[in-house]
C-alpha cells in the first residue's frame, strides 16, 4: 500500500478492500475472531488501535481510533514504528 500513510484513513480503506477481496471464508477456515494491534509511540503522541473482526471467515469489521480498543479475543501491543515495518515487509 505504497503512498498511503500508515494508519491513516485511507490506509484503513484499502486494507479493508484487500481483506474483503482476497481472504474468503475458506481461506480463514471460517474462523470467528476478533483481533486488536494496539500501537505506542505513535506520531503525534498517544496511542492507537487497530481491530479487526471475523464471523464466519468474512471480515465484518476494522476499525480504528485512539486510546483504549474495543473488547477483542486477542491483543497484540506494540510500537507504532515496529507495526509499521512489519506492514511494509520490512520485518
């Protein structure tokens, strides 16, 4: 996702296209789950979150926003700046 600002809002709408278009339910095992990335450091200051919500295989949410997430059955918290990296492949 070359040119879009990580985490921005048109991030978060490509990267919910590309999960709507290539992950379907079979290739999720028709998992439902919900995920939450909780980012430190963030630019600006502060936190962020972003969660990602499953049924039945199918993407049925990812939001974002600041502060504390929304419940999720898994948490992963890390720097924003190690988010990042691993997003454009470089962890």
């Amino acid at each position: 996702m070359a040119g879009l600002k990580y985490l921005s809002e048109e991030w978060r709408s490509e990267a919910e296209r590309r999960l709507r278009a290539e992950l379907t339910p079979e290739k999720m095992n028709r998992i439902t789950s919900s995920m939450s990335n909780i980012y430190l450091n963030c630019p600006g200051g502060g936190s962020r979150y972003l969660l990602f919500r499953f049924e039945d295989g199918a993407l049925s949410e990812l939001s974002m926003g600041e502060g504390e997430p929304p419940m999720a059955e898994f948490r992963i918290t890390g720097d924003y700046e190690v988010f990042a990296k691993i997003s454009r492949a470089e962890l």
